[in-house]
C-alpha cells in the first residue's frame, strides 16, 4: 500500500550517450528538412564555402619551407637588454 500515488524512480533502459546520438533516420529527416528550408542551391553554396574555408585553413597551418627559413630562431637574436 506504501506505493499506492506514488510513483517508482526507474532508470530508462537506454543508455545516455544514444540520446544524443543521431541515428541514420534522423540525418535523412535533418537533411529533407534543410533541402526543404534553403533549398538545393543554397545548399550547394554552402558546402562549396565550407570546403573552401577548410582548405584554407588546412593551408594556414602546414608548415612551409619558406617560414622556417623566415623565423629567427632564439639564438640568432643576440644579447637582451
């Protein structure tokens, strides 16, 4: 009788790290849902800005030949005042 309204603490049998995980369905329906919002062009521009910005800055960071030559090192720089 001590359960009567009252309800039970009880624990979802699903893990928490698959709540937030997104499953194949859901990318399908995100997908639909953004062709639907901007359309294929805008879309389309959008990953062609996006790859552009990562190349870039994948282009940023690699070391180059010419700014290790440029770059003083410490030892060259002489006595400190």
């Amino acid at each position: 009788m001590a359960a009567c309204g009252r309800q039970e603490n009880r624990t979802s049998p699903m893990k928490k790290e698959s709540l937030m995980s997104l499953g194949g369905w859901e990318w399908v329906i995100i997908a639909v849902v953004a062709l639907l919002l901007f359309g294929g062009a805008r879309l389309a521009n959008f990953g062609k800005g996006a790859g552009q910005a990562i190349r870039g800055f994948k282009d940023e960071i690699k070391p180059t030949s010419t700014d290790a030559a440029a770059k003083p090192s410490d030892d060259d720089a002489g006595p400190k005042a």
